[in-house]
C-alpha cells in the first residue's frame, strides 16, 4: 500500500425490516454474530486492510451505537452522523459527503452497506477504481434471484441493475462496495437522491464506475436465513 485509503462511508440508518423477527432491540450493526456484535468484526476487518477512518450514517437506534463505540479502545478514526428522519442511502451519502468537506473531494470515498460483508483487497479495488473516476465492487454468486443481477456493458462499466423479481440463476449482483471519485461526489452532491442504487447508480449520464469482481466470502444478513448463516461464517473467520 503506497498511501493511506480514503475514508470509508458505512451506510447504517436502515430499521433492519426484514431482520427484526430475529434482532428486535438493535440498529443490524450490532446484531451479535459468533458472540459479538458484528460491528466489532468488521472494524476488526477494517484495522486488517489498512482502512484508518471511517464516518457511519446512523440512524434506527443510533444512540446504541455511540454507547457501543465509546465503549471501545479503536485503532480507527471514526466520526457518525445521526438522521433525524429516514433519508434514504442516497440522502445519507449526500450528508456524509457535506460533513466530510473537502477531504472526501481531493481523495475520494469508499461506502459501503453495513449489513453486507465481503473478504477483498480493499487496496487493489481503490487502485482499480481510481483508473475510472469510480468503481463497484460485485460478486458471482449461483442465484441472482434474491438480489438482482448487475448489468455492466463489454469494457465492465456499469450499466444498471436488473430488479430480483425479473432474473434468476447464477450471476453477478452488487456487492455493496463502491468508491466514489470527485467526479462522482460533485454529481451526487448536485442531485435530489433517496435511493442510491435507483436515483444515481442507474443514471446513464453519470461518471463512469468500473465493475471490479475481486471478492469472496460474501454475505448479505439482512434476513433471518442469512443472519444464521452468518454465525456460521464468521464462526469460521475467526
């Protein structure tokens, strides 16, 4: 690693719908997997990859998450953001892009979902990413039918997204990893955005984003069948 890694954008502000059957009490970045809440796991992952400051976009239950990090002795720089109404990944990003200032424009930004984990270079997908202004990070996996598949056009650029009830079968999905140039977060700052993935990532006029398919290990827990498996996992990782 040659410099440090831009900092890295958690997108946390979600109720965790779907998984309140299993974890009702908590904001999905606590859930306790493999003994722990699975914060603690992925700052630990975090640590491992070289990522030095992170800024979390809280929201559901926020306040548990600050008592939680003030909590712990951190080899990380972090700052957070509390909504005060749901404002939607893509309102959430555009706050973190305004209170991070100017440091986010001259080195860009990692974001990533926090109920998604994945095992990659984080080095080698900044490098990548940054030969095209932007880039997402997407994943092979043998069904396509609970995500919905990416569509990237012959130079791996993407294109959009195709909605899970339309596609089924093995493919690549979105692995919730993006890097975001000054391009990009110019753009992003000048547009009226709820959904990150529906209101900028399928404009055809945005700057371009590179489709980098360098993960494994992946897991999306916001359901209680991907919460168990979870445990499984990261029983396995530890």
């Amino acid at each position: 690693m040659t410099e440090a890694l831009p900092v890295l954008i958690v997108l946390a502000g979600g109720f965790g719908t779907r998984l309140q059957p299993v974890v009702s009490d908590q904001p999905k970045i606590l859930a306790p997997i493999a003994g722990e809440p699975y914060l603690a796991h992925f700052l630990r992952w975090c640590v491992g990859k070289g990522i030095q400051r992170l800024h979390l976009c809280l929201g559901y239950r926020a306040e548990q998450v600050i008592d939680w990090l003030q909590l712990q002795s951190l080899a990380l720089d972090i700052s957070w953001q509390i909504e005060t109404s749901p404002l939607g990944t893509g309102g959430a990003l555009q706050l973190a892009f305004q209170q991070l200032g100017a440091d986010a424009l001259v080195h860009g930004a990692l974001v990533c979902n926090g109920d998604t984990f994945v095992q990659f270079d984080v080095d080698v997908f900044v490098r990548q990413s940054q030969q095209s202004s932007g880039g997402i990070l997407t994943i092979e996996v043998e069904d396509v039918s609970r995500f919905g598949s990416i569509k990237c056009d012959g130079e791996r650029f993407l294109i959009g997204f195709q909605e899970k009830t339309a596609c089924s079968g093995a493919g690549e999905i979105n692995a919730g990893w993006y890097y975001f140039g000054a391009a990009h977060i110019n753009e992003l700052l000048a547009r009226q955005l709820q959904s990150l993935e529906h209101d900028y990532l399928m404009l055809m006029t945005k700057p371009p984003i590179r489709c980098l398919t360098i993960g494994h290990n992946f897991i999306d827990f916001g359901t209680p069948d991907s919460y168990q498996q979870a445990q499984v996992m990261f029983k396995d990782l530890a």
